[in-house]
C-alpha cells in the first residue's frame, strides 16, 4: 500500500477507538463530537472493511482484525510522532519529547528512578515511559529497537549493537529471615531447596541460574515471576530461595522479613548496560538521554 493514499489523521482515531471501544468514551477523550468521530470510525471500516467495534450487548468489543491491529497501534503511533517529532536540536528545558525506555522493573525502580528525578530536574517537560521487557525485544536487536529509545539489560543477551555501560550490580540470595537468619548456604542448598526464579525460557534466564546450569546445579523451580519486586512476598513463610540483583535485595530487606546471603558460588557481576539501534547515534535529544544516564547515580551500585 501505497502511504500517499493513507490518511494520517484517523491514526490517532483509530489507536482511541480501540483502546476505548467506544464512540462516546474515545470523542470525550479526543475532545471531540460523536458524530465527527462516528465520521472516522466509518472511514476506518471503509479502509479496513471490517466493522472493528462489533457490539455485544450494550457494549462494543474488538473484531479479531481491530485485536490485532491493537497490538500494533502503539508502536506505529510512537514511530509517527517519532519521526515528525524530530529537531535538528534538543533543548531540554523546554522539549516535551517522550523517552521510550524498555527494562526489568529491578532496573526501573533502582535505576530508573534515579534518571527520572535527574530528568525532572534540567528538562521538566520531558516525559520518561518505561515499558516491560519481553523476550522477543531481546532477542530480535536491535532491529526490535527501532520504536523505542533503548533498552536496559546486562550484557549476555545482546550483541552487535550501540550501547554504554550504566551501572554494576551483584547477585545474592534472599530467603525468609525466620528460617534462615544468620545461616550460610551451601552448593548442596542450591540444589536442594525450592527456588523463586524470575524469567524461566530458552532464552529468557538470568545470568545467575545460568551460572548454576553450568556447574551442573538444575534448582528445583517452584515458582515463576516475570518481577524482581515480588520475590520477597515469594519467598516470605516458605523455605524457597531466590537470586537477586543486591541492591534491590537490601531495598526489599529493609520492608519485608526477608535476609540477604551471599551465594556459596562463584557469580559474575551484573554489568547493566542501555543499547540502543544504531539509528539513533546523533539524534540530538537521545544524545542528551545517554548524557544523563551517565551522570546518574545510585547508592550500593557501582560504576
């Protein structure tokens, strides 16, 4: 299809009506009348030739192409203002440009948080989005990266793309404080006890189990997150134990009745780092971003 032929303004139409599957709701939102809107919505069943809202009682759901396309609105809306977005400079005290950073919520929440109060600070109208990793991000960069400004995760996962280094971390352990205060593990414990792991996937695997596959330790799994935040509620009342990045260990130590170990193996160093696709090396505004994350800051991380 040819994009001379494709109106531009029922993307922001369209992306409202499926996130709202409803006339009413999406006008109020846009700031607009039904009927203008109603307008829309049959030039998008003309172009689409498919209802899109069916309706189903008294209320609308999603024809299985407007599920579909909902799942792909998103990131074509972010690359359109992406694109008319762009300046030949950035001055961040008075840019309201949108940074799309994907990450683990460990990351966000220890480091994340940090770049955001920095930003907050010299560019106050900056918006930061931080989004949930998925696998296949992962594994398809950097082509995945094209729709979003970068993505936060240690090296191991990702080669031949632009990235800087952020910040160093460790693994511990952390299990319940009632049954494990002031004990040490053992390598016969790893292979023992329960496990929290986060990610579980051909793929998706932290560097810390992978450790354990290698010295030929298969933990006994009985509980999966795709969260750092909830292993401590997964380990609290229950002899299980978990990996995770030490500072946001002793961060969930200091709320929940859970105690730091250190592991009785050998573990390399999370080396977090922010890679990017290539596409954006001399963007002015995501030069000024890796500037910050530069200067950033965490207390228990180190450089």
């Amino acid at each position: 299809m040819e994009l001379a032929n494709v109106d531009l303004n029922l993307l922001v139409p369209l992306q409202v009506l499926l996130e709202e599957k409803s006339v009413s709701r999406a006008a109020e939102r846009m700031h607009m009348s039904q009927p203008a809107l109603s307008q829309s919505l049959s030039r998008l069943r003309r172009h689409f030739n498919d209802d899109l809202l069916v309706r189903s009682g008294n209320s609308y759901v999603l024809s299985p192409l407007a599920v579909h396309l909902s799942s792909e609105i998103q990131a074509a809306s972010a690359s359109v203002t992406r694109v008319f977005g762009s300046q030949s400079d950035f001055d961040p005290a008075s840019s309201q440009r949108e940074f799309r950073i994907i990450c683990s919520d460990y990351a966000a929440s220890v480091f994340g948080a940090a770049l955001s109060r920095r930003i907050a600070k010299y560019a106050p109208s900056v918006q930061l989005v931080f989004e949930q990793m998925e696998d296949s991000v992962v594994d398809n960069a950097p082509e995945s990266l094209r729709d979003v400004d970068g993505l936060i995760v240690p090296h191991g996962y990702i080669k031949g793309t632009a990235h800087q280094e952020l910040f160093l971390d460790r693994w511990v352990c952390i299990a319940d404080a009632s049954r494990h205060e002031g004990a040490t593990l053992s390598e016969e414990a790893l292979g023992r006890l329960p496990w929290v792991v986060t990610f579980n996937g051909r793929t998706a695997i932290t560097l810390a189990i992978r450790e354990l596959h290698t010295i030929g330790i298969y933990p006994h799994i009985q509980v999966v997150s795709r969260n750092f935040l909830t292993l401590a509620d997964l380990v609290v009342d229950t002899n299980r134990i978990a990996f995770a990045p030490e500072a946001l260990a002793r961060r969930l130590a200091e709320t929940r009745p859970v105690v730091v170990l250190d592991p009785p193996i050998e573990v390399p160093d999370l080396r977090n780092a922010f890679w990017w696709n290539a596409a954006f090396d001399d963007d002015p505004g995501h030069v000024w971003l890796r500037a910050q994350m530069n200067q950033v800051s965490v207390p228990g991380m180190r450089r």
